[in-house]
C-alpha cells in the first residue's frame, strides 16, 4: 500500500491506496464520494468524469496514484456555497436532462468543463464534446437543450422530448 494525498472539492485527503487503485474507487470507497459512477470501468460510458487539475478525466481510467498532489473536483463540490444547485444542476432540473440520473454527475462534470472552455457552445459542439458520455436512458435531446441554457442561450424554441 502506498499513501496518495490530494485536494477533493477544496479538502486535502489522503488514504493508503494499491497501486493498481483506480482514482473512481479511492473517491467512492475510502471518500464515500458515490456522486461519480461506475458504469464500465473502461473508460466508455463517462459517468465517472470528474475534474482533475480543471480538466474533465474519466475517473476509471486513472490511478489514484497519478492524482497525488492533484486539485481534484467531484460532483459534491459543484454545488453553489450555499448549497442550491449551481446554474447547470439547475438547468438538468428545469429541461428535464436526467431520466434515471445514472449518467447525470458525468454528464455535469463535463459541461462544466465544456463551459469553461467554450462559454456558449452550438448544439453540435456540445453533441462532439459529449461523445465520451453515453446516456442509457437516451435522454441526450434534453441533455443538450440543458446545457445551452446552462450557457445563457435562448431555448425557447428547442422542443420539449
Ligand atoms: S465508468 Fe469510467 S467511463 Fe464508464
Ligand atoms: S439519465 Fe439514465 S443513463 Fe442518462
């Protein structure tokens, strides 16, 4: 066992991990950080996105061991301070982007990351930005609509689905 310490949502952590711990299981077993899942643990279906250093990582697909020293954000943290839900939690909610909600937190993690890097996204940029996030319950209609009004653009006109 060797000892990783990172930040997770602001909180420097640490645990003894084995090297072939994936960081998805260091935030779900030893953080009880169950907001990422696991849908495949390889690296397809994008439910265990989180941020690592800012940038959007499939959490399966990487060794607690790479995340040592790393500034590490969860779907915990995305809330506002005060706790409500943050402007593109709310915009799941309000244009119905979540069915089953199993997708949801990668989903999030990665429209935060598409935002910050590209503030108003067309549909077909954020349908390319998604393309490592697999929705089972097909829900990907309302998943873009949410995420342009995440951005500030006028949905008015996209259809319900
Ligand atoms: S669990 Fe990581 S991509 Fe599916
Ligand atoms: S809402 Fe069910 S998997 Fe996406």
């Amino acid at each position: 066992m060797t000892q990783v310490s990172m930040t997770v949502n602001g909180k420097t952590v640490s645990g003894d991990v084995e090297g072939r711990t994936l960081l998805s299981s260091f935030l779900r077993d030893h953080l009880s950080l169950t907001g990422t899942h696991v849908g495949c643990d390889t690296a397809q279906c994008g439910a265990c996105v989180v941020h690592v250093n800012g940038e959007a990582v499939k959490s399966c697909n990487m060794l607690a061991l790479e995340a040592e020293g790393a500034d590490v954000g969860t779907i915990e943290g995305q809330a506002d301070p005060d706790g409500s839900l943050n402007v593109i939690q709310q915009a799941f909610q309000d244009h119905h982007g979540l069915q089953c909600g199993f997708c949801t937190p990668g989903m999030v993690m990665s429209a935060a990351a598409l935002l910050k890097e590209n503030p108003r996204p067309t549909e077909a940029e954020i349908r390319k930005y998604l393309e490592g996030n697999l929705c089972r319950c097909t829900g990907y209609h309302n998943i873009v609509k949410a995420i342009m009004a995440a951005s500030g653009q006028d949905v008015s006109h996209i259809a319900a689905e």
